[in-house]
C-alpha cells in the first residue's frame, strides 16, 4: 500500500495483510506486512527525492486537460502545484484550476501530452509555483527537481522568474565550489553583482542604463585575433577637428559630454554601432584610436621643427 494511504490514526492502519497490521493477524503475516511497509517507504524517499510525493489519489478521468478525486483534495493541490500522473506514459504539469464541492476538481496545464482514460494516479511536487498569493507567476514551470539539487526551470510567460524581499534588497546566491555572488536590485532600483564575502558591491547597473563596475573592463584584444589592418586617412585629424556634434548635450533631462553618432559615421563609421533603432558608439575604441594618431601627428610636427630649428 502505497503510504499515502496510511492513516495518521494509527488504530485505522489495520487493512487486510500486507496492506496492514490487523489486530490478531495470523504469525505467518508479519514479515510481509513488514516488508511492505518498507518497500512503501523506499518508494516514498525516491519519489521526494525527484520532487514529488505519492499521497495514493486515485484520480477520475474527465478530459485531455481535468480530473477529480473524492473528497476534498485541494489542500494537496493548490493552484500552482506542480504534479507527476501516471497515465498511457508519465505525464507532468501544474495545477491552474482546483475547486471543491462533493468531489475535488483540477484543471492542469501538462508540459507534453494530455490525460487519457489511463489515468491511474497522481503525485504531488514537492515545490509549488506560487505562494498563493501570485508571488510566483502562474506559467513558471519547474520541470525537473533532482537529488542532487539541480532544477531545471522553463517559461511561457514574459516574466520566467520573480523574486520578491520586503527588504531593501532583493535578489539571490549563484554559488559553486569555486566561489559565490550575490545578484540582485537594490533599493535605489540598482541591478547589483556583490562580492564574495557580501561586503561591496563590485558592479552596479543603474534603472537608466548606467553601469559601474569596481575593477577595470577590458576586452580581448590580441592582436591574433584580428586581420585585415588598415590605415586611417592621412587627413583623419583634420576631419576630426570639424566634426559637427561634438561637446555637452541634454539626454533624459541631464547635461552630458560626447559625440553624435551620426556625426562620428562619417569618419569612422567602425565605431558606430547602427544595429538598433538608435545608433551608439564604442567610445574607448574611438577615443584611443584617435590618441594614436593625434600622437602621430605630434611627432611628425616634432620632427619637422626640429629640422626647421637645425636649418637656421
């Protein structure tokens, strides 16, 4: 009997051997009752251990996507429950339906598949895909909960995952054996990446787009990984010195400094990114390859003073 079925009143444990342990049962009937009962709780540890629990439902067929169960059953099966049936193939999906009136009803989204005239039994998960109160999205689907403490998570919604602190911060521990980080939004609407002893935050992105970070950016650039060198234009400079957007500006209601993208394009169109609706510019990229030819510049000025100063 699966142990589901056992009661909490232990004197009601008394069915038929080996289902269980009658009064006056026969000598001969020990050992199988015991055996049973073993084998029922085996069973129970490897079903939790991938993250479900046989309550012994025996559910009724009602369509592709329903079934009842006698009594009041919605206490196990909340909305939100993830759920495991045995049916013409092991079905898995999430309640989104449970009332009671004589019967316990539920509808459930299946991830594959649907519900059959084969529908034997149901188990319960372990986690649930809200806290009742919609603090987890209804489409948040845990599809796999392992012993070893893997989960994998799938979404149809536009908000796969949500977390939700009445701290003032929110956010969640990514950690392996060969270190960990905190990520999450502060108070100040701050996406924040926090070190490993929780002390500083080494990466801030503000609600504006603004990203800090406490170390130093860098980006591959060996030169074996780039071919097909070019020159800039020898008048680069010059048209460096007219360019027509350069200076302060407002953008969102604040004074900034930099280039138009636009104008930029028309002398190093390489540093201009035109991929989305608006352009934007790759500001180091331009700004040191500008440094490199102003150096240039200034060398070859050097050097011809030099000859002019050695002339007279």
């Amino acid at each position: 009997m699966k142990w589901g079925l056992w009661s909490t009143t232990a004197g009601s444990n008394s069915s038929t051997p080996p289902d269980g342990w009658p009064e006056g049962q026969l000598p001969s009937t020990v050992n199988d009752c015991a055996r049973e009962m073993m084998a029922s709780i085996r069973t129970g540890i490897n079903d939790i251990g991938k993250g479900f629990i046989d309550l012994g439902m025996s559910p009724t067929f009602v369509s592709t996507t329903k079934f009842t169960v006698a009594g009041d059953a919605t206490p196990y099966l909340p909305v939100g429950t993830r759920l495991r049936a045995s049916d013409a193939s092991t079905l898995y999906g999430s309640v989104i339906s449970a009332s009671f009136s004589t019967n316990s009803a539920f509808t459930v989204t299946l991830d594959t598949g649907v519900f059959t005239s084969s529908l034997t039994s149901i188990a319960v998960g372990v986690i649930k895909n809200n806290d009742g109160n919609g603090n987890l999205p209804d489409p948040l689907t845990i599809r796999n909960m392992h012993a070893d403490g893997t989960v994998s998570i799938s979404s149809t919604s536009s908000t796969p995952f949500y977390i939700k602190s009445n701290t003032t911060f929110a956010g969640f521990w990514l950690n392996c054996s060969g270190g960990a980080k905190l990520v999450g939004v502060s108070s100040a609407s701050n996406m924040q990446w926090i070190n490993s002893a929780n002390t500083i935050a080494i990466m801030t992105l503000t609600d504006a787009g603004a990203l800090t970070a406490a170390g130093d950016i860098t980006a591959f650039s060996d030169e074996r990984l780039k071919s097909d060198w070019k020159d800039l234009p020898r008048d680069f400079i010059e048209r460096l010195a007219n360019i027509k957007r350069s200076g302060t500006f407002t953008k969102d209601g604040e004074r900034h400094a930099g280039v138009g993208a636009q104008s930029f394009l028309e002398i190093l169109p390489e540093a201009v990114n035109q991929s989305g609706e608006y352009m934007s510019m790759a500001y180091g990229n331009a700004a040191l390859v500008a440094c490199v030819e102003l150096a240039r510049k200034v060398v070859s000025l050097e050097d011809r003073l030099a000859k002019l100063e050695n002339t007279r």
